[in-house]
C-alpha cells in the first residue's frame, strides 16, 4: 500500500514538472517566433 501511494505521488511531481516545462517550451518558441525576449525587456 505504501509503494502505491509513493508511486502515485512520484507520477502527480513528474506530471506538474512537464506541465510547467511544456508550457515554458511552448512561450519559448512563440517568442522565438515574434523576435521576442522570452522573460520581457531587452539584452541591449
């Protein structure tokens, strides 16, 4: 019962991570798209 529980809790942290980086991927390559910065401001 305990592995099941821990197994679970393993896949929702792994789940929420690739949720964030899929969304982060994705702001990437439309600011990429657009010529953007991918946080907002400028380098130069």
């Amino acid at each position: 019962m305990q592995m099941t529980k821990l197994r679970i809790l393993i896949l929702i942290i792994i789940g929420i991570i690739a949720f964030i980086l899929g969304r982060l991927a994705v702001r990437a390559f439309l600011n990429f798209l657009v010529g953007g910065t991918l946080f907002g401001g400028n380098f130069l």
